[in-house]
C-alpha cells in the first residue's frame, strides 16, 4: 500500500483555494463574476455540443430562432447574457426540453 507524505498532501491548493486567491472569496462580488462566466461558459458548451450532434451549423441554428449567426457563436462561448425566453428557443429548436421543478 501507498503511503503519502502527510506534509505535501497539507501543502497542496485545492481548486477553491486556488480560485479563491485568483478571484476572491466566494460572496464577493469579483468571484460571483467569474461563476457567472463559468456557468454562462458551461451552457454554451451544452448547446454546442447538441448542435454539432444535430449536424447543424450556427447560422442553420439561428434562422431557426430568428437570430444572427454571431448571437449563436457568442452564446456558445459564454459571452453573452442570454435571456431565458432566448435559451429556451434555443434548446427548443435543438430539441432539448426542460421540465422546470420547484423546491
């Protein structure tokens, strides 16, 4: 069996110290940007993903929903704020549906 040094392991950074450091504790509102990006990011790769699935271009994409080619292209990079109505046309269109839950 493997031992690990004990010393190292407590030296190591994990991933929310390191973002931490990179973009403030979490409640601020510099780290509250950056999960915004990152989630905005994450959506857009879903999206992508399903459109590519679909053989669909972009521009294929958005004349479905009545958009241009370069809303889709920033969606897909997380560079946009997308409404909801316009993600739910989108996903619509790829046929992803989904069901809203509440708690």
């Amino acid at each position: 069996m493997m031992k690990f040094d004990e010393k190292k392991l407590a030296g190591l950074k994990t991933t929310n110290r390191l973002l931490d450091e990179k973009y403030g504790e979490h409640g601020t509102s510099t780290r509250e940007d950056f999960n915004g990006k990152a989630v905005a990011w994450y959506y857009g790769e879903i999206l992508r993903d399903r459109r590519k699935a679909l053989k669909l271009t972009q521009k294929q994409l958005a004349e479905k929903i009545g958009k241009e080619q370069s809303y889709i292209a920033r969606v897909e990079r997380g560079e946009v704020d997308i409404q909801l109505s316009s993600f739910f046309r989108i996903a619509q269109a790829l046929g992803i549906q989904f069901t809203p839950t509440f708690l």
